[in-house]
C-alpha cells in the first residue's frame, strides 16, 4: 500500500479516465456543472496516477454527494452533512488511503458546518471538494448558506434576508492548511487544483463554483462568460504576486497597484488568501428582488495606511477587511493556499510559506505562534493527532 | 483493648458536601477491602453539579459501599453505618437508615450557620431526631486541626484532610490494613509533600482515635470465598472498555473508539485512550453525530468501530445507525443510560432507554441489543457485542447504565486463551461472475447462514465498491428505487438480525421447581431482582428468576420459559419497556413492576412486591 496516492504512479501506470468511471448511470440533469467537476476528477486522478484501490470518495447528501457512485475507487455515500466526519474515521483508521470528500454548499455549510470546521481545525488528511451552486438542488430550489441576500426560491418569495457566508473565509478562519477556489468551466484549472490538493499533506479545502442550470442557473455568469473572465478573474498562484488583467498585460508585476485595476469595479475586498497584499473586485449583489433591503458592504478601500512593503502592520489588517468584506473575492484561477498558518504545512509547490497571519498579532500572538510552528514542523501530521 | 466482633456483611455510606472527598474516601475503602479478600458492590451517589453549593441539602455526595464475607450482589438497602461530614449529609441520608444503626457525625460542623444551610430548625443532634439511632459525635475537623499542625499546614488546608480522618476511624472500625492506603498517599501526593503529610496524619489520627477512644468495638468481616483466580476491582466502564480492547485482539482488527464528553459514558473514553498499546485509536469528536460517523468510517477502513455515549447522545446518533444498518459495517454503540428525558438525571441511572435503542430510528431499522447485567459483566456484554457485530456486519447496541458505570465491584480476570477467536476475514477475491465471463466485487452478496455482506477494506486492489445510504439493489449494492427490492432488502436486514437468536445462549431460569411466578429482568436490575427473589426463598417461598442479556433478538426459549408460568412480573428501572415488549412479543400476561428514582431497587423493597405477586 502506498503512503501517498501520488506513489502509486509507480505501480499504476498508464490510468485513463475510463479507470475511474463506473458502470452506474451518471445521473445528474442535463448541463449540470457537477458532469464537467467529475470528468475533471477523473481526468485529474488518471494524470496523477492515483491508484483506485487506494483511493476513497466519501459524501453526504445533495446532487454533489452522488459523485462517490460515478467513481471506480472505494466509495461511501453517508448521510447529510457528516461527510467529513465520516472521512476522518476512514483516514483516522488508515492513514495511507486518499479520502476525497464532496459535498454542496448545504451539505458543507450548514447541515455540516461543524463537521467542515472541525476537520480543518484538525487538519486531517483529506481533500475536501465543496460544489458551491449557492442553491439547494436535491431538494428542487430552496436558497442556501452562500446564497445572496435578497435570494428569490421557492422558500423565500420575497428575497432572503439572510446573509450569505463568504466559505473561504470560514475555511481560513478554521485554520485550513490548504484553501483554493476554482469553478467548473475550466478543467484544466480544476485538474491542476486538485493535483495540489492531493498533494498537500492535512486538509484541503477547494471550492468549486458549480452552475445548477434548473435551479440556479447562470449563478456565476458575470463572472464566467468569456467576455468578463479576465477582468473579473484574478489568477493566485502561491508565492507570486498578484496580477490583475492590465498588470497582466504589462508584464510589469511589482508590489505596486495599478489605478487602472483599482478604478474598475466598485467594490473592493482584500484577497482572502495570499502571501502578498492585494485588494482584489468582488462583485455586486445581486439583488432580485425590491421587498427585502439588502445590507450593502461598505468598500474598505484601504485598510491601513502603512506602507505595502512593511507587511507585518499590513496584513493584521488585511485580515480583518477580509473577514468584513471580501464577500466573493474572486480569488480564483492558478491555485492558492492559505499562508501555513503556524507552520501545520509548508506551500504547495513546497517553497516555504512567506507569513503566517497569525504571527501577527492575531488571538494567538507572535510567541506561541512561533512556538507551534517549531513543535507542529517536529510532529506528525494530523491524521496521527486524530488518533490519539 | 475491646473484643472484636465478627460481622457477615456490612453496609457503610460516607456522606459528606460535594467537595469534601466521599467519592475518594468510598473509592479508598472499596480498593482496600477488595484487596483484603472481601465481595463488594457499590454505590457512588453525587450531584451533577462539580460543587454545588457547600453544606446545602443539594450538595450532599455520598459513596454506599456493601462487604461481605460471601457473594454479594447489590450495595445494600439500608447502610448499618453512616458517616456524616455536616448536617446537610445526615439529613439527606437519615431517611434511609433502619433503626438502631450507627451514625459517625463530624460534631465541629454543627454550628448554628451549618443547621441553617441544610434547612434545620434544631439541632438534630440534641434535639431527639437521632434518639433511635446510636450517636458517636466525633470532632473531625479539630482533631485533624490538631494532629496536621506540627507540619505547620494551615488551618483551612488542614481542614481538607478531614476526609482521611473519617476513612481512618472506619478503617480502624472495621479492621481493614492500613499499609495499602498509607502506600497509595504516599503515591498519590508524591508532588505535594505537604498534602500527603496532612492526609497521612490524618489518616493516623482516626486509625488512633477509634483505639483510644473506646468509643467502639472493632469489627470483622473475613474475605469471601470466592472462585479461585485473579481478582481486580473494576467498575462498570473500565470493564467495557476492557471488553472492546479484549474482543479488538481478540478478532486480530485495531480498535477506533470515537466519543463526545457525556457523563455518565466519558470514563470509557478516558479509559481506552489509556490503552493505546493494545492498537487502540480513541477520537475525542466534536460532536456526538460526528463521533457515529467516525465510528461508521473506520469500520469501513477495516476497524472495530465503536462508539460510546448516553441517552441524549443516542438520540443525536439515531439517523448515523440508521446509516450503518444500511451499510451493513460491524460497529458497536455502548448507551450508558442515564436518567431522563432530555438533561434529565445526568448522574443518576435509569433504563428507560430500551424502547429508543429498539425502535429509535426511521424506517425498518433493526439493531442488535446486549445489555450488561453487572459492573463485572460489562467485560462479557461488551465482548459478545463486538462478536455479533463482527459476524453479522451490523451495529450492536450494548446498554449499561449509570449504576454500573460506576458501581464497583470484584471481578475475576479471564484468561486470554480462555476467550473465544472473533476474527474476521476480508474480502479479497470476487465474488460475482458477470455474463460476459468477467468477475466483479458485488458488496452485498450474502453468507447464506448468517446473511452477513462480505467486508472488502479500502487498499484492497480490485475490490473497490461504492455503499451508501440509498437503497441498493441486493447483491450489486448500486442504487435501487425499485419496490421489489426495497421489499427484498427490508426483509433481509430483518431476517440478519432475526437470526442471530440461533447464535445466543437460550435463557437460563434459575428455577426452584414447581414455582408459578417468574421473575424477569434485564440490565442492572439484576442485583436487586436477585437478592429480592433470594429473600424470598429464605422465606420458604418458591420464586423462578430468570435474566435477559440479548433484547433484540430474544433468546429463542423466551416464548417458551414465559408461557410457562401463571404470572411473570418485570421489574424495570422505568415505566414498563421491556413488560411492553414481553406482552406484545409472547401475548403474556406480564406484570410491570416500575421505578424511577434514579437509584437502583431496593432488596426489601423488590421482595414485598415478589410476595405482592405471590399473594395475587
């Protein structure tokens, strides 16, 4: 048995999609985003090499949860929202199996919020793959915990007046060692982000923007149509700066920002995650509906007034703007991983990590953080802590 | 010196304030007459609160513990001898002493402020409350004052050890070493010389006390004669864990135990985390719904799976067994029942939980129950709950309650080669030809005998195979809607459980001959029903007992055993669940006998409703 599913490329050779797909009817409504995650998937673990045998899909309940079943590894398709839970004794129980956990929004965030949390905070050895289509599907059209406020569905006529989670920040404020978002357009980009989730050692969390084309569609549309994609997309890529499209084009990089990219769109956030400090668009509300007053965000269009290059004072307030309103950064495209907060893991591309939040001041403190980074790099990963 | 008198048994109970140490002091004195050769059964009693308010009626904690020199099965009804720290623990424990016992009381907490706080208008001890009792006012608190100030311990932390003092007295009292106990102080309060010091004179000056004082006479009670072996002394929950530890070598498979912090189950937790060298993973879950569901998981990698929680727990994890019928994994769930509904009596026991672990579920969602009949059997009940889950790929409950949880008693350690082999073989090889001539992994291909699925493990190659909790179709496992098969599947599942009563012990009777009453029980009961129906027999009365150990399915002689009684009287911790199950099960005539105190039956009390049954 191999200690990782990437060493399995030895003895599995030459896997193809057809190694993954099962018999059983793929059942999802035409044009579902869910068909273009799972042929990513499957394409993704053949290019890995993942060995089936090794492999475990576990779910919960929702259209995403039916995943397990189209896979050709082992599977288990559990009850709502405990899908984390039930991954953590599978990876508790043996600690060289891949376990994959799918889930929707629902089944993530709110039925199984606690699990979600939980198993980051522990950084168990899973991957956890959320297909967020801001909607209940399986239950045929009801608003869910990243819906936007003022969401007209079946169970809120006149819009719903709750206000929606931003989920990255919940995973970051969870303490995720691995946080990434992509969406169900671009395979290319979803093979290359699940390759780095399997290949980071403790809990990964990637969100998968997912269009539900009956109940939710175009969900995602002013982000995704070809014509907004590069103003509205900003590539992460761990350890490099961030571009926006016209620092894109210039090829000048840098620290600085652009007027350009900053008078563009109207509201502004920090990025969720990165190592460098940027303030990346979000989008508008979208409000549907006149009844219900939707709570605007008030752009924090500079959150502090230090310096760029003067990164400690920076990023404490980085973090704070981010949990305020970066409802939606569109911190997509390439990969990005949370800054290894506390040393649990190095970067993806095994650079080591530029800075912890958490050094800075946040509820931990500089000295203790320091201190778990030295005594955390020396002991084994979570799946062994879960075991004790 | 006073002649010695030698007594048969003895009960004693310590009662004293919340944080005074009766549990310790009970704990102590139960270790030290378990090691002396005598049978014992306890009885620890304490508020939920952690420290209630001092000296108040709702703070009193008391330990009754029962030793003898022959086999002993209940802590006894009526302690001959209580030991009161304050007037709040004498009030709250008087209704229970016959007339004539002996009552030790600490006379320094008699003050005007004490008689207050536990609700007396005079003081009983002048006041004529206690004229039917023998008196000895003992001033704990100033003699330990006293014998604590050449080590320079201040007054109020001297006052602390008072508790030593007290086990002391008794100790001396009943005879009992006090090499052992000076050992384990010594032991205890290595780090805090000052504590061990105070305690030990403590300890010392009640042990001096009782032989100078003349106060009383001191007693014997020779070791029992038990089975020879190796005895321990073991409360309910360390025995289970030990059974999970036992039945996970046992079947040669790592043991998971997941658990969320609920009283009265967490000791099991805490037990098994202790026991990592018997490859043993226990998971402190963030929920009791997540700690199902990381027992479901592990099973399904491959490991005995267990999961420990009381009543409120059970509730939250009902949709989670509903998930690992479904899956059909072998998984244990241990309810350490307690009072209820809701928070209901946290410390307290109660086995109200029957009718929830039989039925608590959607659907057709039949569940295996075991249910331990004594501390010590915990060990066994635990063990044959592991046996059928592994066997049959099911859940298995396995009730205990409150009582044995933390009642101690000793217990014979059973040999390793004397325990039976439960292991288990994976799956490794299809089991399905297609038409085509090509093979296949179906999950759900059943053991024609036990209806059991085969068990494949992730990292197994080629076995790779979806389960989940939509119905699946039998045999292939892939999803199925089709009425047919939901219909074939209900059946099944039942028919799994249903037929593991040709794999249990029929019941035994413990039968005098020619008696027309049955007494029948389950769980913790047992103690009581058992001294009530010998009592009975002493009286010259025929009485049959009989015990169930497997509720769900019932021993297969049950129908037979109860149809052959005129009248079948069930004495129950709750308000008539097992009665119910009886009559609807075997259309008997059983009669409920019910209580819901949060304690257990009392001996005298269960005899008279026996003879109550004898009369009708």
């Amino acid at each position: 048995m191999s200690v990782n599913g990437s060493t399995a490329t030895a003895t599995a050779v030459n896997l193809t999609r057809k190694d993954y797909e099962t018999g059983q009817e793929v059942r999802w409504c035409p044009g579902c985003g869910d068909y273009g995650i799972l042929g990513a998937v499957q394409f993704a673990l053949a290019e890995m090499g993942a060995d089936p045998a090794n492999t475990v899909f576990v779910s919960g309940i929702g259209c995403a949860a039916r995943l397990p079943y189209y896979m050709n590894t082992y599977g288990m398709h559990g009850i709502h929202g405990r899908a984390p839970a039930l991954a953590t004794g599978v990876a508790m129980a043996n600690p060289s199996l891949d376990v994959w956990v799918i889930g929707g929004d629902g089944d993530m965030l709110s039925i199984g919020g606690n699990h979600l949390i939980h198993a980051l905070r522990r950084n168990v050895n899973i991957k956890i793959l959320m297909f967020n289509n801001e909607i209940y599907g399986l239950t045929k059209g009801q608003y869910s915990p990243t819906s936007e406020i003022g969401k007209v569905t079946k169970s809120t006529p006149f819009g719903s007046v709750d206000h929606p989670f931003n989920q990255l920040s919940v995973a970051i404020g969870a303490e995720a060692s691995f946080v990434a978002r992509t969406h169900d357009m671009d395979r290319k980009h979803m093979m290359e982000t699940f390759r780095l989730a399997h290949e980071h050692r403790g809990a990964a969390f990637v969100e998968v923007f997912q269009n539900c084309n009956v109940f939710n569609n175009g969900a995602y549309e002013d982000i995704l149509k070809k014509d907004a994609r590069p103003d509205m997309i900003i590539p992460l890529v761990h350890g490099q700066p961030i571009r926006f499209r016209s620092e894109r084009r210039a090829r000048c990089g840098g620290e600085r920002i652009r007027r350009a990219v900053r008078a563009r769109p109207p509201m502004w956030a920090c990025a969720t995650c990165s190592c460098t400090t940027r303030r990346v668009p979000i989008r508008r509300w979208r409000s549907r509906s006149a009844a219900w007053p939707t709570r605007r965000i008030r752009p924090r269009r500079s959150a502090c007034s230090a310096p760029w290059n003067a990164r400690s004072t920076r990023s404490k307030c980085r973090r704070r703007s981010t949990m305020r309103s970066s409802r939606k950064a569109l911190a997509t495209s390439a990969s990005c991983c949370t800054p290894a907060p506390c040393g649990r893991s190095t970067d993806l591309a095994g650079a080591p990590a530029t800075c912890s939040y958490r050094e800075l001041g946040g509820p931990h403190g500089v000295r203790r953080a320091r201190e778990t980074q030295q005594s955390r790099r020396a002991t084994q990963p979570s799946t062994a802590r879960a075991a004790s | 010196m006073t002649s010695m008198t030698t007594l048969d048994r003895v009960v004693i109970r310590f009662a004293g304030d919340s944080g005074d140490g009766m549990q310790l002091v009970g704990d102590r004195f139960t270790e030290l007459s378990a090691a002396f050769g005598n049978d014992l059964a306890t009885l620890p009693n304490y508020p939920a609160e952690i420290r209630a308010p001092a000296g108040t009626l709702n703070g009193v904690s008391s330990f009754q513990v029962h030793i003898s020199d022959h086999d002993i099965t209940t802590p006894g009804d009526a302690p001959n001898v209580l030991v009161a720290m304050n007037p709040a623990a004498l009030m709250a424990n008087l209704g229970d002493m016959a007339r004539g016992s002996t009552l030790i009381v600490n006379a320094d907490n008699f003050t005007e402020r004490d008689l207050e706080k536990a609700e007396c208008t005079s003081n009983p001890l002048t006041d004529g409350t206690l004229e039917n009792y023998t008196v000895y006012e003992v001033p704990m608190t100033s003699i330990t004052v006293e014998a604590t100030k050449p080590l320079g311990v201040k007054p109020r932390d001297a006052e602390r050890s008072k508790n030593f003092f007290a086990l002391g007295l008794v100790c001396w009292m009943y005879t009992r070493p006090a090499a052992p106990l000076q050992e384990w102080i010594n032991a205890k309060y290595e780090s805090k010389p000052m504590v061990r010091d105070a305690n030990l004179a403590a300890f010392k000056a009640g042990r001096n006390f009782g032989e100078t004082a003349e106060l009383f006479s001191p007693y014997e009670i020779k070791p029992a004669s038990l089975k020879q072996g190796t005895y321990r002394n073991i409360v309910g929950n360390t025995a289970v864990a030990l059974g999970l530890v036992t039945a996970a070598h046992q079947a040669n498979l790592p043991l998971v135990y997941a658990s969320y912090p609920i009283t009265p189950a967490s000791d099991i937790l805490h037990e098994l985390s202790k026991l990592k060298n018997f490859n043993c993973k226990t998971m402190q879950a963030e929920d009791e719904i997540a700690a199902a569901a990381i027992a479901i998981g592990a099973a399904f990698a491959g490991s005995l799976a267990v999961t420990g929680t009381s009543g409120p727990g059970l509730d939250l994890k009902s949709e989670a067994l509903g998930l690992a019928v479904s899956l059909e994994l072998p998984m244990v769930i241990v309810d350490v029942q307690r009072g209820g509904p809701s928070t209901g009596l946290p410390t307290k026991t109660e086995q109200a939980d029957l009718l929830l672990a039989m039925y608590g579920r959607h659907g057709e969602c039949p569940i295996p129950i075991v249910a331990a009949r004594s501390s010590s059997q915990c060990f066994d009940a635990a063990f044959e709950a592991c046996r059928i889950a592994l066997k049959y790929r099911t859940p298995v409950l396995l009730l205990t309650d409150g009582y044995l949880a933390n009642g101690a008693e000793p217990w014979l350690v059973p040999e390793i080669d004397d325990l039976p082999d439960i292991s288990v073989e994976f799956a490794t090889e299809h089991n399905h030809t297609n038409v085509d001539g090509s093979t296949d992994y179906w999950p759900y291909v059943r053991d024609p005998e036990t209806l059991a699925r085969p068990w494949a493990t992730p990292g197994t190659p080629g076995m790779e195979h979806r389960v989940g909790g939509i119905e699946k179709q039998d045999g292939a496992g892939n999803i199925s809607y089709s009425p047919q098969n939901h219909e074939t599947m209900v059946r099944l599942r039942a028919a799994k459980v249903a037929g593991i009563a040709n794999d249990i012990p029929d019941v035994a009777v413990d039968s005098v001959g020619g008696a027309d009453v049955l007494v029948i029980g389950w769980g913790s009961t047992w103690a009581s029903i058992n001294a009530g129906v010998n009592r009975c027999r002493e009286a010259g009365h025929a009485v049959d007992f009989a015990h169930l150990t497997h509720l769900q399915p019932f021993p297969k002689n049950l129908g037979d055993v109860l149809k052959g009684y005129r009248k079948v009287l069930v004495p129950e911790m709750n308000l008539g669940q097992l009665s119910r199950l009886l009559r609807a099960e075997y259309l008997v005539d059983a009669q409920s006998y019910t209580q819901v105190n949060g304690l257990p039956f009392r001996a005298a009390d269960m005899e008279a409703r026996i003879m109550e049954e004898l009369a009708r």
